[in-house]
C-alpha cells in the first residue's frame, strides 16, 4: 500500500543539501512512500536529483513578497493553493517549523507532522501541526533532519548520511581542478585576500587550476580581482545548480566559504574544506562521504595555514 509524502523545505540552497539524506532514510524505510516536495522555485532542481523523489512542487514565495497583491501573484498563489488542495497525503511533514512553511502546510490535505515548540526556531509554528516531534536544536543539521524524519514514520536510521546525488558521481573521473567558492551572502563571511592567494599558491604547486565560482555580478568582480594574478585560474560563468553540481562533482578538491555550495561539494563526496567565519559549524558542519574540514568559528576566521594544512589533507585522502 502507497504511503503518499508531502515535503515541506523550501529553502535555502545548504539547507536543502541538509535535507536529501532524510529522503533517502524515508525511501528505505518506507519502501512503499510516494514522495512529493514542496520547494523554493529557484531551488527546483535540488529535490528533482533525488531518485526517491516523485514530484517537485515549486513555490514562488520569494518572488510574490515582492508584489504580493499583483494580479499575477494572487493567481499564481490561487493555483498553488488549488493544486495542493486537490492532493490527499497520508503525511505532511514540515522540516522547516516557519511560518512561511506553516503558510503552505495549512493548504495541505494530510496528517501533518512537525517539530514541538521547544524544537522550532519559531515555537509558534508547532501549533498547526497536528503531530509534534522533539528533536534538540543543538545537533549539526543533517542529523536534526534525519532525526525528525525517522521519528515522524517510527523507524531508527543508521550509518553514513546518503544524499541521493550518485547521478554526479558514478562513472565519473576526477580532474585536476580546485573548485574555490570565494563569496558569500554577507560581506562578514568573506575571507581575507592574502589568505586566498596563499591557497592559490599551494593548489598551482599541487598542479591544479583553479575555478571560481560565482553568483551575480559583483560575486564575478570579487573573483576576477582575487585571481588576476594566477594565469591557471578562471571565473566559471554563472550557471544553473545542475552544472554546478556536475563541476563539483569531478574537482580534485572544493574550498569554499560558508555557502550552501560548499556543502553541496561535500555532499557529492568531494574532499571540501569550509571557511566558517560568521557562523559556526556546530549546527552545519559539512558532511559528506569524502574528506571535509569545517574550519573557524563565529567571529574566528581560520588562518590561512590551518587551511593550508586542510588543503594538504583533502588532497592526500584519495592518494591513499
């Protein structure tokens, strides 16, 4: 008998990388369970990479802040509304506990499941969750989600996280690239340039070239002025997440900032060192079957030889 599942996960980017090893536990472990997601137009792609994933359905909700009461906002809102409503689930789990989230599980048909009030980040959400769940804040995200999903469908998960993305890896060969993710969301988590040329340096030494992602227009201006002096270097041109993920996938080695990108890399199994700067990697350090280093701490860079020395570690992981 089908046991039909409603994700609720809309965003960000890291976030949902967080999320593909509970799709995977809920596959194993509920073999019959149908799978659907609910998710951030933008970030479309993500649940779709998902062999356990059925259904990606996309909501605009970053797009219609911007004009909430548009004519156009309000029909494409209607028929999302129509969409889900016209849709039964036996489960409608909210792995986000927002009210953004709440929004959309109270248009839902199904038994709805989340976390307690002592769980969510916004306690107020747990009210229109007709199952609550405990799961302490304070444990690294993969783990929380995984957490939340095993106790929603009473099963007890096991092993290494499994993120589904074996359609980037399987049959594919290494490069020799190093895949640098030199920007950020917020100017606090940036990295000193002296400290990036001093990597740059190592990784040309290692007989790598370089390749530097970037978002928008002036995460492409940072990138070029960082690597103006490094010929082996280039700025990728912006490209879809899919792409993305298929450059990650055969680097030798990911350095990166604190981006969901970067957690992507080590999702893929790619050695990924993470520069946490603003942040701390208590909740979201990266994960993945490959070597990873989460370095810094909110308001502690790392030093540019701790990340050197990281560098060095990813490199010789797969040469033994």
């Amino acid at each position: 008998m089908t046991t039909r599942v409603l994700i609720v996960r809309t965003s960000s980017l890291g976030d949902l990388v967080h999320m593909l090893p509970a799709v995977s536990d809920i596959a194993a472990h509920v073999p019959d369970a149908q799978i659907d997601w609910l998710v951030e137009e933008s970030f479309a792609e993500i649940p779709a990479w998902h062999p356990a994933v059925r259904e990606v359905i996309p909501v605009a909700h970053r797009r219609w802040r911007k004009s909430w009461w548009s004519s156009k906002t309000r029909a494409e809102r209607a028929a999302l509304r129509k969409s889900l409503g016209e849709r039964e689930y036996d489960i409608v789990l909210d792995m986000q506990a927002l009210m953004k989230s709440v929004w959309l599980v109270r248009q839902t048909r199904g038994q709805r499941h989340g976390l307690d009030r002592k769980s969510a980040r916004e306690p107020l959400a747990s009210f229109f969750y007709d199952i609550k769940h405990r799961v302490q804040f304070w444990q690294p995200a993969v783990i929380r989600q995984r957490k939340l999903a095993a106790s929603a469908f009473g099963y007890q998960f096991s092993g290494e996280p499994d993120f589904g993305l074996e359609q980037f890896t399987e049959g594919k060969e290494i490069e020799p690239y190093a895949v640098i993710m030199p920007s950020a969301s917020r100017d606090d988590k940036l990295w000193p340039t002296e400290d990036w040329h001093m990597v740059f340096r190592y990784l040309t030494e290692q007989e790598l070239t370089l390749q530097l992602l970037a978002g928008n227009p002036a995460e492409t201006a940072r990138a070029q002025a960082l690597v103006k002096d490094f010929p082996n270097a280039q700025v990728l041109p912006r490209m879809s997440l899919t792409q993305i993920a298929q450059q990650l996938a055969q680097a030798r080695v990911m350095v990166g900032l604190d981006s969901g990108l970067t957690h992507l890399s080590a999702g893929l199994g790619r050695p990924t060192i993470g520069i946490y700067k603003a942040s701390t990697p208590v909740r979201t350090p990266l994960q993945g079957s490959g070597y990873t280093a989460s370095l810094g701490e909110r308001g502690h860079a790392p030093s540019a030889q701790t990340v050197l020395s990281a560098v060095g570690q990813a490199l010789a992981s797969e040469s033994v």
